[in-house]
C-alpha cells in the first residue's frame, strides 16, 4: 500500500519539475532566527514602556476596550468579547495570553490600582479564574485616565500586525502605571519585577521632582519610603529598597502580618495579611508538611477563616506550653510567610531595554507627561483656533444677514452661492460653506449673542493654550495639578508598614515571666506603631524601627503592668505592656526608633481609629474626651475586669475625635473646628461623670461644620503651639498638602465652654476648611502618612493669619517627646494618629 501511495504521488508532479535545493548555513540560520525571535518577545511581550509601563497585550486591552465604549458607567460585557475583539484586531498570540492579562489587571491582590472592573470569578491568590466564557468585564475608572485624550493626537499610532488599522504606540497615562502597579515579565536574556507603590506618595514626589528637577533620591524618598504592596504586610529591611531605588536593582523580605490573641484555654496566631504573591494554601501546605515531618512543633490546629467581609484571616492554635511569639519567629523562618522579592526595573525607555532606578523611572514619565500635554495643548488651539474662523465669518455674515440671503438666493448653484460669498464679504472658502450649511433658525439676536459669548470664550481658551505651549513653567504647573487631581481621585492609604530591621527572635526561654516589671513608657506613633521603652534598657530590640515617624501618645507604666487605648468609638481597650516590644529610650528625639503595628496586637473595628494611651487606674482626675459634634466629657477613673469597656455615650454618626488623659485636672481643654475655630477653657469647668454619660456642650458649631481635633494644653501657654493646615473639604485626605501656620498658643484668648472659640486661620483662595489641626508642647514636629517628616514654617504671631505650602500633606504632629515623658502621662497630640499603615 505505501509503494502504491507513493507511486501516485509522483505521478501527480508536472513533467516540467524541477528539484531546488538551497544550502543554508546552519549558524546563521539559527543566530538570524533567535535575535528575530528574541526582538519580538522584548519588544511585543515582556517588557513594559517606561511611559505608561504597560505592556504591548495590556495596552491593546484597555485601548480596544476603550473604542467598544466599555466604561465604568456602563454594564458588563462577556471577557470573552474582549479578548476575541483583541485578539482578532491587534494580538495575534493567543486568548490564553490575553486572557491572563486581562484577569491580572482585575485583581485587587495583584495590582495596586487595578484598571480593569472584573465580575465574577476572576480567582485568588490561590485559585486560577474562571474560564472567560462565565466572566465579565469594563474598564475601571483609572483605565478612563490611563487612555483619556487619546483622540486628541496626543500620542502617536502605528500600524497593527496586518496593517489594516492603527494601534497607539504609547497611551497617555496620567497615571504612573510603573511605578504604582509595578510589572512582572520574562523576555530573553532579561526580565524585568517592578515592585508596586502609593499612588499618592509617588504623587508628592512627582510634583516635588516637578519644581525640584535636581533632587536626589533622598528627597524622593522622603515622599516615597518603600514599596505599597496590594496585600500589606511589613517590608523588613531597607537597604535593599534604597539600593534598587539607585541602581534598579535590589532586594527586600516581605513579611506576612500576625498578632497573638487569647482563644478560649489557648492562645493562638492569627495571620491578616500575607506577603505579596503568597496564598493562605501555599502557607497551610507548608505547615502541614513540617508537622508531619516533625520539623515544626507546638502547633494544635489550622483553620483558614478567610471571608469576603472580614478579609484574610488564618488562625494557628498554639499548643499549651509553647510561647506563640516563638513559634511565629519559626514560622516566619520554615514557611512562606517571610518572603524575599528582587526588584529588577528593566523597562523599554525610546526602544532600548534599561534598567532605571527610582529617579529615571519618574523622570521618564514626567518627560512623557509633558509632551502629552503640549500635544493635546496644541490640538485644542488648533480645534480652538478653526472654530474661531468660522465663528468670525458667521458673525461678519449676520451683519448683512439681508444680502447675504439674497445674494444666495439669486446664485444658480451653491458653488456659485459660495465663491460669491468669498468674492463680495471677503470670506474664506470654510466660512463662505459654513454659512451655506447654517440652519434658519440661528438667524435670530440671541444666537448672535451666543456666538459673540462664543467667540470671547474661544479667544480666551486660544490665549492660555497659547501660554502652555509657550511657557514651560506653565506647562509643568498644568501636568502638576493634572497629578494632583489623580491623586485625589484614586489614592489610598498606605498598606504595607515599613520596618528598617526585624528585631530579636523570640525563643522558648524568653518566658514573659522572666521580664522584670521594671518602670517603663508605652509609645504609640502617628502610624500605628507601638513600643515600650526604659532608661534600664541599653539596647532596644524587637518590632524592628520605623521609618521615619513621630510618636503621638506616652504613658508612664511598668513592662508587666496593663495600659489602655482609647479609640474613636468611644471605647477604652485594654492591652498587656509585656505584648509591646522593648526600644532604647530616646527622650530627647520625637521619633519612635522601632515599633510593632497596634493591628498585630489589638483587633480594631472597621472604621475605628486609635486616638491615644492611657493608665488603668482607679485614682487621678480622670480622662477627657472630646468628639465630632464639639461634645466634652470628663470621666472618672474606673477599672472593669473586662478586655474593653465604653467610656462615653454617643449618638449616631457622632466619634470621638480626641481622647486624654489628665494629669493634674487643671489643664486647658482645646477644640479646633474645620471651619478654623479655635476654643479652649479651663477642664475644671467639665463635671465628671460615668461611663455611661454622652457628656455635655463642649464648643458652639456653625451649620455643616465639625470638630477637627481635641486635646490638652498643660502647662505654660507661652511654650505652647497651635498648628493648623487648610485646604478644600472635597479632597480626599492625605492628598493634598494645603497651607500651614503655626502660632504660639498664648495668642489664644481662654473662653467660656459652649461658646463658638476665635478665628484661628485664614483661608486662601480656594481653601474652605481645615484639614488638620494640633495644639501641644512647642516646638512641634509634623509627619506625613508614610512618616516622612515635614518641615513646618516658622511660628508667627497672627493668630487669624494665614498659612504657607508644605511639601506634603501632614497626618500627624507632636511636641518634645522629653516634655511628655517628664509629665509621666498620656498625651495623645492628634486625633489622627490611628493606625495608618
């Protein structure tokens, strides 16, 4: 049968054929074949552009997306029409690839600030997504900024694989996708892992980097500390974040959040956040084959208690005997829940793979920013500028709108109606067939009105574009607010808590009993760090050291004693000293140099905000607390055999902004309201009363107002300052920087309680409330929501004045961290000073 087949093969060839055989050098072959095909996957697959840090497939999903009108205002469509609709158009790679990228940017857990609005199935850190046939997807709003202007000749477009139509080469990005989002790919002979980060904080620094074009990365890094990975956690170790923040290259250990808490007989490990890329199955895996192969003891039980309302939640039971700090030490050790990440910002800069460090990285974007905007400057002019010729000729029209009518009305065609036009009211070509195509009714008076509103609207648009495009400050202070407004819009609070160093591991030996209850402070800090300190420490270790920060809150205790934590709920929660990690004392120096997240000892309700510490004590004036609706109350020490207690009444939708302990009664109770009023009276003047009194009028509000900080003024009010910072009531929080004035305290006139206080700030233009306020021991120290420090003007004597810009917006303030260890109190110095991180 083969002989036969073959036989009618070579029957079917033409008589005529002719055997070509080409000799090709192997070498060659292969070397031309693998550089052609290492170009298209550096090129077209694995490397994102440094100007919208996106890659080609990414690109092509949110630009296709955006021509089927896929926006956030409208429904769902099938993944799978988008994925054909790619691939068909620009992709031809396979919807397996397109598919997993278009389900990577919907992931909340994978990126930052997710461009894609999934619905469904789009999986877990553990599972795979559901196939795209079930799936549903649009564009999500920052996909809206990343293509807005697009149609405006703002970038430029190249043909598609078949060269049948046009594919932008770049999208406009007003978001710094790289930076924010970060990137994962492998190309040949390089890959590139670019490691997420805030989005407001890489904001500040844009616009720092914006009127500082020489600053160095310790500046930048004022703005940006570390890393903001999507699933939080702690970032151990710095060194490696700063050195690929300078070479492009460096690494860093992720570690997974955890606290110890008391279950029933047995204390166990609860795990709330994982390091970036880990799933609780991967970790309960590697649990189990430890047990099992006896490398890992103390551990009862294992239950992953994970929900879509509470969030991650992985609890390890810890068998009697064993310390549970000692065995999350080994577990961060043995398991996943300590992971290292190498950042490697390899990234296409005018077609050329490089890698950038943090500086070049911004400045790539900020140069591609700047010609985004003059483009679209220019188009605008031009659209702007047609528009006003054809206006101009409309109106030189309506003035003899009588002959104009009857010179058309006498032509015998319109191109005799058009070059007469032309001929007799000096018309060009465009206005003489605009005005042939005008519709009757715009003949009358008011749509003369509206064209001559028209025509001062469009020179006056023609005259500031013409001042973008000719004046580069102008032009940076239009891609500066562009930024601001992007921050406001998408950003959020930082996640992920940086520690410079990991402390001492806890080992079985160091029983809490062995602690001597020796006296001590406890600290809280402006983010969510918690420490105890004491002069017969040499050497504090533990928690590790934060970057930057300010502590907000000190109480005199002893390390085995009980302190307190006042919260916005009006609750007082108490907490073991001994569960707080030991730090060299530093009175003389407002940072807190090392600290353990208050989440990882404490568990707070959604929207509750630690407000300060304070003793647990039956003796003493007791404490005060002020709230949002300007009531004060004074409560009278009282110690419950309970975890938590309530120490004032609220009323629905009413918080407590401040909450302090007094140390001698006689302090000065201060409100600062949003609409810059500030009142403060004597705490005599409040009558104590039980937990369960809602308090009494504190400060006089006007309509729509609220109270914006509260807090205890002691001692001189001559060493004493006021720190206030305005801007605008729809900003979102933490985004902008707004104007500061710090004023000495004894400005301030003492008044009446229940009456309205006096001005405290003047706002600028387009400023209407107060977005932070402090009172406190002078001199004061600001910090922003990463930490950072901020510089604070000078103090002046208007007490009505107002404020100067800050290079970013403050979150938190304290005074000398050695006048509130003296006083041996709390002094919780800012409503704000919650958990942050």
């Amino acid at each position: 049968m083969e002989h036969v087949a073959r036989r009618t093969k070579q029957q079917e060839l033409p008589d005529d054929f002719e055997e070509h055989i080409l000799d090709i050098d192997v070498r060659e072959e292969m070397r031309n074949s693998f550089l052609e095909y290492a170009y298209s996957v550096i090129y077209s697959r694995a490397l994102p552009d440094a100007r919208d840090g996106l890659k080609p497939v990414q690109r092509r999903i949110l630009y296709t997306m955006n021509d089927m009108g896929l926006r956030p205002d409208r429904g769902h469509v099938k993944s799978a029409r988008v994925v054909g609709e790619v691939m068909g158009r620009l992709h031809p790679h396979g919807d397996g690839a397109i598919y997993d990228a278009l389900v990577r940017q919907a992931q909340s857990w994978s990126m930052r600030l997710p461009t894609i609005d999934g619905h469904g199935n789009f999986g877990s850190p553990d599972d795979s997504p559901a196939a795209m046939r079930y799936t549903e997807c649009r564009m999500a709003a920052s996909a809206v900024a990343m293509t807005a202007d697009i149609d405006e000749e703002t970038v430029d477009f190249r043909p598609n694989y078949d060269s049948r139509e046009l594919e932008p080469s770049v999208l406009p990005a007003a978001i710094p996708h790289l930076v924010v989002n970060g990137t994962t790919g492998i190309a040949v002979g390089m890959a590139t892992n670019c490691a997420p980060h805030n989005l407001v904080e890489v904001v500040q620094a844009l616009r720092h980097l914006i009127t500082h074009p020489k600053a160095d990365l310790d500046d930048l890094m004022r703005f940006i500390p570390g890393p903001d990975l999507p699933t939080g956690g702690k970032i151990v170790g710095l060194d490696g974040v700063r050195e690929a923040y300078e070479t492009g290259r460096g690494t860093f250990r992720m570690r997974a959040t955890a606290r110890v808490e008391t279950m029933g007989r047995r204390r166990g490990i609860v795990v709330t956040e994982l390091p970036y890329g880990v799933g609780t199955e991967k970790v309960m895996e590697r649990i189990k084959t430890l047990v099992q192969g006896k490398k890992l003891q103390g551990i009862a039980d294992m239950k992953d208690l994970t929900d879509r309302d509470h969030g991650l939640r992985l609890v390890i039971e810890v068998k009697n005997g064993f310390v549970p700090e000692a065995l999350l030490e080994q577990l961060y050790k043995l398991t996943p829940m300590e992971d290292s990440f190498g950042i490697n910002n390899v990234a296409l800069v005018d077609g050329q793979p490089r890698t950038l460090g943090l500086k070049e990285m911004l400045e790539v974007f900020l140069g591609h920013r700047y010609e985004v905007v003059r483009r679209r400057s220019a188009f605008r002019r031009g659209k702007a500028a047609d528009r006003l010729h054809l206006v101009e000729g409309l109106l030189i029209a309506m003035l003899d709108i009588d002959e104009v009518i009857q010179l058309i009305r006498g032509s015998e065609n319109s191109e005799e109606a058009r070059e007469r036009l032309m001929s007799v009211f000096d018309l060009t070509e465009p206005q003489a067939s605009y005005i042939l195509d005008m519709q009757l009714r715009r003949l009358t008076r008011f749509s003369r009105i509206e064209l001559e509103r028209e025509q001062s609207e469009l020179r006056r648009t023609i005259e500031e574009l013409d001042a973008i495009l000719s004046d580069e400050k102008l032009l940076r202070k239009v891609v500066s607010d562009e930024l601001a407004d992007v921050a406001k819009t998408f950003g959020t609070p930082r996640r992920t808590v940086l520690l410079e160093s990991a402390g001492t591991t806890v080992t079985a030996a160091a029983a809490p009993l062995e602690v001597p209850d020796d006296p001590c402070f406890a600290l809280l800090s402006s983010t969510g760090l918690l420490a105890r300190t004491t002069s017969a420490d040499p050497v504090g270790t533990g928690g590790g050291r934060a970057n930057h920060d300010v502590v907000s809150s000190a109480v005199r205790t002893t390390a085995r004693g009980e302190i307190g934590v006042l919260t916005s709920h009006g609750r007082l929660r108490r907490l073991a000293v001994l569960d707080l990690p030991a730090i060299p004392p530093s009175a003389n120096d407002p940072h807190l140099q090392g600290g353990l997240p208050l989440t990882e000892v404490l568990a707070l309700d959604a929207g509750e905000r630690a407000l300060g510490l304070c003793r647990i004590a039956t003796d003493g004036p007791g404490l005060a607390l002020g709230t949002r609706d300007g009531v004060v109350k004074r409560v009278n020490p009282e110690v419950l055999g309970k975890d938590e207690w309530e120490v004032i009444g609220l009323k629905d939708g009413d918080e407590v902004v401040g909450a302090v302990e007094l140390v001698t009664g006689t302090e000065s109770l201060c409100f600062i309201t949003s609409d810059a009023q500030l009142l403060h009276f004597g705490a005599d003047l409040v009558r104590p009363q039980g937990r369960a009194g809602g308090g009494m009028a504190g400060i006089k509000l006007a309509a729509g107002q609220r109270v914006v900080w509260f807090g205890a003024v002691d001692g001189d009010p001559a060493t004493s300052a006021v720190v206030t910072s305005s801007g605008t009531s729809t900003a979102l929080p933490g985004t902008e920087p707004g104007s500061v004035k710090v004023t000495p305290f004894e400005e301030y006139p003492s008044k009446g309680r229940a009456t309205g206080g006096v001005r405290c700030h003047r706002f600028l233009k387009g400023e209407d409330a107060l977005v932070f306020a402090w009172a406190g021991a002078a001199p004061p120290r600001a910090s922003a929501a990463s930490g950072a420090p901020v510089d604070l003007p000078p103090a002046e004597g208007r007490r009505d004045g107002s404020g100067t810009p800050v290079s970013q917006p403050i979150t938190a303030c304290a005074g000398p961290l050695a006048v509130r260890l003296g006083a041996g109190a709390s002094a919780p110095e800012t409503p704000e000073a919650g958990v942050t991180g």
